[in-house]
C-alpha cells in the first residue's frame, strides 16, 4: 500500500532582503516566503507553507548530466559535501531511483526544491550555466510564456529540465544550504507523511511571484516577527514545524547574518527529528529529540503518546526540554532547553503573545 511508505521531499525556506518600512519597526530585515495552500489540498489545507513538495524520479535523471555539464559534475557538482545526517528512525521509503543515479541525493532534493518553487510560485533559481554564482542569489526572470512552461512542468516534472536547457542554465544548486530535516508527526493511521529535507536560500532582493491559483492561493512575502504576529492574530494557520522554523530564524535580524551562518554549517550535518505527539490530560505537545520525555522507539512512528498528568505538571525549570506546547490552534509555545547539534542554533523559550495569557 503506497499511500502507507514515507515519500522523500523538499522544502524551500526562501529569504529575501528588504528595506523595513521604518527603523522603529525592529523586524529583521529580510522577509521568507509563505503560500497559502488551498483549502481542498489533502495535506496542510489552509496553512501557510513554505514552497516545497515531493521529489520526483525527474529530479536525479541522469540527463541532468548534459545540463551542468562542462562546469559541474558528479561526485559533488561544486557542492559543499553534505555531513552525516541522523538516520533514526528508519522509515519505508516509497521506491525511488534516486540510489542508481549519478545524481546525488544533495543534488536532487535541491533540484526538487527549486523546481517546486517555480511551480507554486513562479520563482526561478537559476544560474547561466558557467556563471560564478554571485554571494547572495538573484532569482532568474520568468521565461517569457511562464504559465506554458509552469503547466508543462506541473504535467511532466522532466519538463524542467528542458526549461533550464533553453534557458541556458542549471538550477542554482550552490544557493540552497541544507537547513533541517522533518518526518511527519503521526495523526492517523493511513495519513499522509513525509521525510521533508528542509533548504535556505538567501536572495538580495525580493522577486516578483506568480500564484498558479492550483497548488496555491495566496503568496506572502512577511518577516518572521510578522508571520508570527499573523499567527497569534489568526491571520494565518502555521503547522508546529512551520512555526519552530520561522521561530529559529528570528535568531538573525539580518539576512547577511544568516547567509554567513547557512555558509558556515552547510557541512557539518543535519538533524533529522520525528516529532512524538504528547496528549496530556489538558492538552498536547510535539516531543523533540533530546526531550526527557520523548521515547527513542519505532512504536511511535505510529502512535500518540499520553501521558495522566497535566501539561503544567511535566514543564517547570529544571527539566531538559525541547518541545512545541499546542495550547490551541494558534497558540503554540517553544521549550528547549538543550543544545543544538551540529553548530546549528535552536529557537528562544516562547511562550506566545499577551492576548493569549
Ligand atoms: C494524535 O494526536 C494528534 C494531535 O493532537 C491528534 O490530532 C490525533 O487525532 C491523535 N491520533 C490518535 C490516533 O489518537
Ligand atoms: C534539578 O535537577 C538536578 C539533577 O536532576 C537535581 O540534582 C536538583 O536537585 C534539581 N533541583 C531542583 C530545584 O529541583
């Protein structure tokens, strides 16, 4: 039963610079994309999402080789060498070529994700093939029949590939820094779940978007103070994963900052965590790796777990948490009291705004 094995993803957290409206407003000074996905999609509908999806055979074809070819080839096409990425737990994968390619996994889930992004929102990260990839990535202007390439490529994913050949370019691998690494909570037996690997991409400016009205409702370019802001005010539904990530990047109030800070750990490794569903008498939290409470154990890939206590009972301070308390729909909070892996930074202690206290 395919619609039981995990599907291989990859999202895109696009970052754009822009100028903050006034200097009082002490947002940070770039915006991440967020489309608003429709409300008759099977996963997420409604939420805002960043652009992203599932990684198809097209995106570690070997025909890639032709494409990049002089400049860039395998082993590594020009990329930092992924690091070690953690392997528990091990999920069944749905059947995928990717292993018998030339087309390394680095490469492919940046190919997936850059195409997904141009399919929802019009975006191309693309580079002229043999260009000297500038600091911070430009978007590419749109091809001049966008919306006849974006319903060829949506139909066929191969498709993409012939884009970036008439185009004369590759997609701009080298802009995309590994970033995180989500598997889906469980909900219900059956439900949808993926193994999402989750990219940056720093852009100087902000391109223009083009909503495919399909896949997408609604594109937003918004800080992460703002997103945030929306989401206490019910403006905009995020998932716990959506929201820790936007959380962790209010860490950089300035896009340079975490380019330098994408650049310098694009090496060293990736955590790759499978939030466990705590119920607690008066509500629920998503366990993460490294919490007291979480359970290193292959039953919760499919499971909840409940525990006959308060959640006020199992928080207080001197206990070793990470975790995300969903107190109601828009109203999470962020406990994490241990250090991050791999250089990388983990969110502020948030516990939301006043209008929920
Ligand atoms: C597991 O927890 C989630 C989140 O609270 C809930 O939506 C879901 O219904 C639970 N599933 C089961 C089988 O208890
Ligand atoms: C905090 O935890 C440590 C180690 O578990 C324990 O030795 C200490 O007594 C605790 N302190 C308080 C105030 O509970």
């Amino acid at each position: 039963d395919s619609s039981r094995s995990w599907r291989r993803a990859a999202t895109l957290l696009l970052a754009a610079g822009h100028a903050p409206p006034s200097p009082s407003a002490a947002a940070e000074d770039y915006e991440v994309l967020l489309l608003q996905r429709t409300q008759s999609s099977s996963f997420l509908p409604g939420a805002h999402v960043f652009p992203g999806g599932v990684l198809e055979a097209a995106d570690c074809s070997t025909d890639w080789l032709a494409v990049f070819q002089p400049h860039h080839g395998p082993p590594s096409f020009g990329l930092a060498l992924s690091g070690p990425r953690e392997n528990y737990p091990e999920v069944a994968l749905a059947p995928w070529p990717g292993c018998r390619s030339l087309i390394p996994d680095d490469v492919a889930f940046r190919i997936c994700a850059i195409r997904e992004t141009f399919e929802e929102s019009g975006i191309l990260l693309l580079l002229r093939n043999g260009a000297k990839a500038p600091h911070l990535a430009r978007a590419h202007a749109p091809p001049a029949d966008l919306a006849a390439w974006r319903a060829r490529v949506k139909e066929d994913p191969g498709q993409f590939l012939q884009l970036c050949q008439r185009l004369g370019c590759v997609p701009n691998l080298w802009a995309l820094q590994e970033w995180s690494n989500w598997l889906t909570p469980f909900v219900r037996k059956g439900g949808r779940r993926f193994d999402t690997r989750f990219y940056v991409c720093c852009l100087q400016s902000k391109p223009q978007t083009f909503l495919d009205m399909l896949e997408a409702i609604k594109c937003e370019w918004i800080t992460p103070t703002g997103a945030i802001k929306k989401f206490a005010y019910e403006e905009i539904w995020l998932a716990p994963p959506q929201f820790y990530e936007i959380r962790r990047l209010k860490n950089f109030a300035s896009l340079l900052d975490l380019h330098k800070f994408c650049l310098d750990r694009s090496s060293e490794g990736c955590e790759r965590w499978l939030p466990i569903t705590l119920l607690t008498l008066d509500g629920a939290m998503q366990l993460l790796p490294g919490d007291e409470l979480y359970h290193e154990d292959k039953e919760f890939l499919e499971k909840n777990l409940s525990i006959n206590k308060k959640t006020e009972e199992i928080m207080g301070k001197n206990r070793t948490l990470h975790r995300i308390v969903l107190h109601s729909r828009y109203h999470y909070s962020i406990h994490v009291t241990i250090q991050p892996k791999y250089k990388h930074i983990y969110p502020e202690n948030f516990l939301g705004f006043k209008n929920h206290l």
